[in-house]
C-alpha cells in the first residue's frame, strides 16, 4: 500500500512555498483561480519531497482565465526573464534556483487523429484536468491564499495513488497522444505501480493499431530519453518488450537477449568514464543508445528515430570496431592499438571496453584511453618545417614514425 501524504502543503519546502504563496496571491488580487497541477502534486502526495528538493524542478500552474497575466507579474516580482505564447495562452519564466515554472491557461483538448496537435479550448480547471494523461497527473491543488494545499480531484487520483495504479481518464487516450504508452510505462516502473488492466488492453490495441506510426521520431526519441534518466530504466525497457513495443516501432527491433548484462555494463561504463575520464566531454545517452541497438537494427532505429548525425556516426562505429578489434593480436605493439583506435569516438570506446568478451582486447582499448591517446608527440610538424621538411606524405610518415617509437617505447 502507497503511504499518501494528508495535508500536502506541509510537505512542500519552503523554496517552492514562496513562488506557490506569490503566484497564489498575485491571482487572488486579479480575481482569477489559481493551482498547481500534475507532477508536482503527486510526488507531494506520495511524499517524494526529493524531486523537488535536488536539481531542478517542473512546475505546472494552471490558472482559470488570462495565465499570462499572472506570470508576467510574477517574472517582475522576480525580475526572471519570461516567454510568452500569446495564441496558446501560456508562458514559461526560469528562476534563479532553476525552477522551470509554466503557466498554462486552463483549457480542453481535443485530437483530430491519433498523435496529432490537439485542438485548444480556453474552459474551466475541470475541463482541464479532464484533458490530462492519467488520474494520477490530474490531481489540481489550489494555490489561492484562502484555500491553498485544497486538493481538487474529479478523476480518481487520489485513489490510483493509494492502489498504485496508472490509468488513463478515457479509451481514447492512447489513441489521442501514444506517447501516453511510453509515459504510462515509466510512471510504473518509477513508483512500482501497475497499469491498470483496462489500460494494459488499451495499450495493447493502440499498439496493434499502429497508433505509433502517428508520432514523429523526434517525439519517440525525447520518451525514450526521459526513461533514460530514471533510475529504473531498464526495468522500462524490459516492460515496453512485454508490450512487444520495440518493433512496434521499428519491425525487428528486439531488446538484446543479454540486455540486462548490457545494460548493466554500460552503467557502470558510465560510472567508470566520470571517474577517469572527467574532463571529457561523453554524451552518456550515445552510450545508452548503443546498449538498445545492435548491428541489424541501428540503421533503421537511427533513421526512424531522426538521431543526428553525430549520434549515428558513434553507432555505426560500435560494429566496426568490433571487426577492426579482431585485428588486434594478443601481442600487439602499442602503436598498432594507437593507429586502430585512434579514429573512434570515446563513447564507443568506452561502451566497448565495458562490453567486449575479450579480456586483453578489453586491455588494449583502456590502455588506449588512459595512457596511449595522451602521449604528446616529441616532434611535431611545426619542428620538421623549421627543419625545412617540405609537407607531404613523407613529413606525415616521419612525424608518424616518431610518435609510434615513443608510443611503443612505453611498454618497456
Ligand atoms: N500531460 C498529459 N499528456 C502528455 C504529457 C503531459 O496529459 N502526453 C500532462 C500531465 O498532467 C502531466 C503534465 O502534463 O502531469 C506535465 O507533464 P510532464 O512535465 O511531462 O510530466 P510531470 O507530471 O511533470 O511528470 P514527470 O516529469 O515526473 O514525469
């Protein structure tokens, strides 16, 4: 059973009080309804104070007629910058701890077809958390001076909270949005709840309809790197195969049958990388990409996906260097290892080094990491030119020369 939280407003900490008391005071002034919605609100209720007490924060307000109105008072009462989206009747301010507050004007939606824009109405809260993905997301608290921390609640939340069940406000909402199956995933696997049964079938025949093939590669892309940086990730993973999700994405495409093995690997790659590699720059998501692909699948997921081009570069090359390490002897001079590697970008190294069977491959490629690729050539071009060597492949081949003896020379 879910421990939930009474009296919420004793939980919230008192950096966020103060923008929910001034936004809160500043609607009450101009006589509009004020509140908080979503995620904040269930992790209040749940009491996972952490999500709000470490890093940043999402904040949605909710504000029955003219949100803009409020934030742009409340950018000045903070003197933060704002953005505004005057057709859409919402905007966005940043504070100085980094709290990325939005302001939404309450409001109803409606989907032409599945995974399109909605169609926005300007109407009541009631409407609004009626819009929403699941009962969870659609608990609204007031922020008014004179009811605040009052729980307004038209859609079951509070009870899913207690069951610890994710469910959805309508049939049609996995149609509407399908992004909805990968959020309802990662709500699951984060508090341990369970998709409700009605909406396990739900998913499965949006699925079976091919509702995915309505939502842009882009949009898949940024679900799956949300997943990435829960901390139960993988267990969402191994839940979205359950659902057969991935090739419902792209057809073959199949968790690897050692995943958790890999997946675990590369974690601690992750690990391993900030610690002795910490002034490189390693896109940690790269990594986790190259956990979920292999060989047969990379080209179609990148192209499905739009991954850009650097990303898919750092992909391809993980099967090369596969190939490429089978040329590597057991006794081959460092220099050899330089020349082989020396092209390949660090997250596939790493990811590599992490996930290779080979034992003394693994130890040629970390011998590569840490000593070889930071050797500083004893001669350089500028030195040869000063010694009137004219530029050409014979300079390269001299200047290649001498780093391979100083590189080869380490192993004594
Ligand atoms: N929402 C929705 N449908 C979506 C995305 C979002 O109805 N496809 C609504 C939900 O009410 C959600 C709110 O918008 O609570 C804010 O969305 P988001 O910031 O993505 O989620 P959080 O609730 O903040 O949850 P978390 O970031 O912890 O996943």
């Amino acid at each position: 059973m879910v421990s939930i939280v009474k009296n919420i407003a004793l939980n919230i900490p008192d950096r966020l009080l103060t923008y929910l008391r001034q936004i809160g005071s500043v609607s009450n002034q101009r006589s509009v309804k004020a509140y908080t919605v979503g995620g904040v609100v269930r992790d209040l209720i749940l009491s996972n104070e952490c999500q709000i007490k470490d890093g940043t924060l999402d904040l949605d307000i909710v504000i029955e007629n003219n949100a803009i109105g409020v934030a742009q008072k409340i950018a000045d009462d903070f003197t933060t910058s704002i953005n505004i989206h005057k057709q859409f009747g919402t905007a966005k301010i940043i504070t100085k701890e980094d709290f990325r507050i939005d302001f939404v004007t309450a409001r109803s939606e409606t989907y032409q077809t599945s995974g399109a824009l909605p169609s926005v109405t300007f109407n009541s809260i009631k409407e609004d958390l009626y819009r929403r993905d699941f009962s969870i997301n659609a608990i609204a608290m007031s922020i008014l001076p004179t009811d605040f921390g009052n729980l307004l609640d038209y859609t079951g939340g509070l009870i899913d909270l207690k069951n610890a069940s994710v469910r959805t406000l309508h049939n049609q909402s996995y149609r509407d949005d399908p992004t909805r199956i990968f959020r309802a995933i990662r709500y699951e696997q984060r508090y341990n709840f369970r998709i409700s049964q009605t909406d396990q079938g739900l998913i499965q025949n949006s699925i079976n309809q091919n509702h995915l093939d309505n939502i842009s590669g882009q949009r898949i892309r940024k679900e799956f790197n949300r997943i990435f940086s829960e901390e139960f990730a993988q267990k969402s993973f191994h839940r979205m195969e359950d659902f057969v999700l991935f090739s419902a994405i792209v057809p073959c495409w199949n968790l690897p049958q050692d995943f958790s093995q890999i997946w675990k690997n590369t974690l601690q790659a992750i690990d391993w990388s900030k610690q002795y590699l910490p002034n490189e720059q390693i896109d940690q998501n790269t990594m986790l990409w190259m956990a979920l692909l292999d060989k047969k699948t990379t080209k179609t997921v990148s192209h499905r996906l739009k991954f850009e081009k650097r990303l898919q570069e750092k992909l391809n090359a993980k099967s090369r260097l596969i190939t490429d390490l089978k040329k590597l002897s057991y006794s081959a001079k460092p220099s050899h290892v330089y020349q082989l590697l020396n092209s390949y970008p660090l997250e596939t190294l790493i990811f590599s080094f992490w996930n290779h069977e080979h034992h003394w491959q693994k130890e040629q490629i970390r011998n590569y990491l840490l000593t070889l690729r930071h050797v500083q050539p004893k001669i350089t071009g500028k030195d040869l030119l000063k010694q009137g060597h004219i530029p050409g492949p014979e300079m390269a081949d001299t200047l290649w020369n001498s780093l391979a003896r100083q590189l080869d020379e380490l192993k004594r």
